[in-house]
C-alpha cells in the first residue's frame, strides 16, 4: 500500500487517468446498510478493459453478505429500494458521490453488483456520464438490438476481464471471414467440409493472424506490461523480454467485442487479423461495417479496436505425444510417413535396451506412469 501510495504521488502522473489502476474500490452490502471497506491497491499486472478507460476510482464493486439464495433474495427486494431511492431505482447518494448500477448477474445468486461514479467529489464536470451511458459504450445499444439482458450481462463481462492492451488496429487490418463447418453425411458417418451448414462449427473461437501482426503485437504487449510493473514496483515480475519476434503461435485475446484465440497463419501477408463469425460476440462500430449494408460511423476509438492479451500459450518447445488423431492431422499436413516409422524404431530400441537394464527399464515406465507400484516386484 505504502509503495502504491508513493507512485500515485507522483507530480507527473494523474491517479484518476484509467493508465494507472492503482486501487480498487469496494463495499459490502448487509441488513444494516452499506459498509464502505478500505481501498485495495492493485497488484494485479493485468487491468480490465473498463477501467483503463474511466479509471478504477469511478467503480464499487458492492458486495452482499450470505451465499444462499433466499437470503440474497431479501437483499435485493429489501436493502435495493431502500439505498436506491431515485426515481428509476438505479442510482443512489454514497460518499458525495452518485452512483449508478451498471452491471450484476441477472440470476437471483448475484453476490456483486458493479456500481459506477456519474458525478461528485473529484470528479470533473466534463467527465460526468451516466452508468447508461457508459453501458452503451461498452456495448453500443444501437448496433446490438437484439441482444437479450440475459446475453447483455455475459457480454458485460468482456469489458471487465483482466488484459493487458497491445497492438491498436488500424484500417484495413482486420476482416471477418466465415467459420469452416461440417456437415455429416447420414449414409456414411463421416464429416464433409461445408460452408453453408448451421451445426458443428470446425473454427469455433478460433480466429488468425498474420506473423507480423503477432510480432507487433507482442511488441506492443511487452512494452505496456513492463510500463505497468514498473507502476506497481513488481521489476520482477517481468517474464517476457522485448524481443524482435514472437516467441509463441497463438494467443486468447479480446478485440472489442470479438473473443477468442487467434492463431498465427503464415499465408497472410503484412499486418492482417483475421477473426471468424463465432469469435463476434457483439457489434461495435469496427466490426459493424463488415454488414451489408455496411455501418457508415467508423469509430476508431481504442475501447474497441485494440489486441488485449488474456494468456499465451503454452511457449515452445514442450512435451507432445502422438496419437492416431495427430499422426493423422500431421501426415494431412506434409509430414512423411518415415518419419512416423523412425520415431517407432527408436522407441522399440530402447525398449529392447531396457530389457538388459532393470534400472533403464523402471525410469522409462515412472515417467510415462505406466505402472503401479503395488505389481512391481
């Protein structure tokens, strides 16, 4: 706390700009009324995509005391309209701050309600905005009409998953192209690639990039999360060196309202992402333009049209072992059938070898946890 602290007093950085994310902000919600708890400094490297935007001091997260259902029940029929006492039942007066309900779980289990800042104390005239407002931001009520408040409150969640932000798209680098689906054919059970099918999607989530958009993205993504480390006095906590190329193949990232994996292609050329139908979970006006007819605004605003890394995977090399299904993938993808023979050839040998060497033959079989211990003799 004291080292948070000491960074937000530095003369040459705002506590309240969204960049610096130095504490989190909650309450607790019991029979007796709301209990405001100590701020927390963030010691997360990660940072939410909401909160980069407005700056975490505008959100509390207020939670309800008790886990069961019917408890929670009388909490929110109960306590809801007694602090929530405006008009629409949505706002309410707590520490010279109004604060509005922006986000909760539609379920009667909801055990945090996301509350937002519209106006008050330290907050600035012409930074005043509603928690409808700010909602319809995330996700743009305009382009996404459809969406029931069921599927609104998931895809809430995606403004509040913890990322670190890279590369920001520019025009031209993203497309969206169909997901590769199958169709299965009654008479013989096996599955045909299909374009035009409504059922087992073969891309599910999983989009591409091209290898210098990774580069550059990984580029990026080093250079903010080491800027934020530094913020939060964890110089140890930097894993990732900047280097010229990517180190890894794939990714889990956000873009927007796009959500998924994105796995590098070297066939595309320059800077080119490339997300499927499935990864679109909702409109913003950078996706929406892919429409016909297309979405005329075209809002380059870094809310929607930046790379945010969840997780890498797994960095090469590691440990892999074959299978009918991969040996299969693998030979449809080039690999020579000697090479499969080889591997089979090496591992008889050594098998042959560990009959002679009982103590060859039991570490072989540890590591592959073949055995168990109560049959060895």
């Amino acid at each position: 706390l004291k080292r948070t602290t000491t960074c937000s007093n530095n003369a040459s950085l705002e506590v309240d700009e969204g960049t610096s994310c130095l504490f989190l902000f909650h309450a607790k919600l019991t029979t007796n009324g709301i209990e405001l708890l100590p701020p927390e400094p963030a010691t997360d490297i990660h940072t939410r995509r909401i909160y980069r935007r407005y700056g975490t001091h505008r959100f509390l997260d207020l939670h309800c005391e008790g886990t069961c259902t019917s408890s929670l029940v009388v909490l929110k029929q109960r306590l809801f309209k007694r602090h929530f006492n405006s008009d629409d039942g949505t706002t309410m007066e707590l520490a010279g701050r109004k604060y509005g309900l922006l986000y909760s779980n539609p379920s009667c289990k909801t055990v945090v309600f996301r509350l937002f800042a519209e106006s008050g104390i330290g907050i600035r005239k012409c930074d005043e905005i509603t928690a409808p407002n700010v909602a319809a931001r995330c996700i743009p009520s305009t382009l996404n009409s459809g969406l029931s408040l069921t599927k609104y409150m998931k895809r809430m969640k995606l403004s509040f998953t913890s990322t670190v932000p890279s590369l920001i798209i520019k025009r031209g680098m993203l497309e969206v192209i169909p997901d590769i689906k199958a169709e299965v054919d009654d008479n013989d059970g096996y599955a045909r690639i299909s374009h035009t099918h409504e059922s087992l999607i073969m891309t599910d989530g999983c989009g591409l990039i091209s290898r210098e958009a990774l580069d550059e993205v990984y580029s990026r993504y080093t250079y903010n999360l080491e800027q934020r480390c530094i913020l939060l006095g964890k110089f140890n906590a930097i894993r990732y060196s900047a280097a010229s190329s990517c180190p890894f193949s794939s990714f889990q990232g956000r873009i927007g309202g796009i959500k998924g994996m994105f796995v590098v292609d070297d066939n595309l050329n320059g800077v080119k992402i490339q997300c499927r139908h499935s990864q679109l979970k909702y409109d913003v006006p950078m996706t929406k333009k892919f429409a016909i007819p297309p979405y005329e605004n075209d809002d380059d605003d870094t809310l929607y049209n930046t790379i945010e890394i969840k997780e890498w995977d797994t960095p090469p090399p590691h440990h892999a072992y074959l299978s009918q299904n991969t040996i299969q993938l693998l030979e449809e993808r080039g690999v020579p059938k000697e090479f499969f023979l080889s591997l089979a050839k090496k591992e008889i040998d050594e098998l042959n070898s560990a009959r002679e060497d009982y103590q060859l033959l039991m570490t072989k079989y540890k590591a592959r946890k073949y055995y168990r211990r109560d049959t060895l003799c």
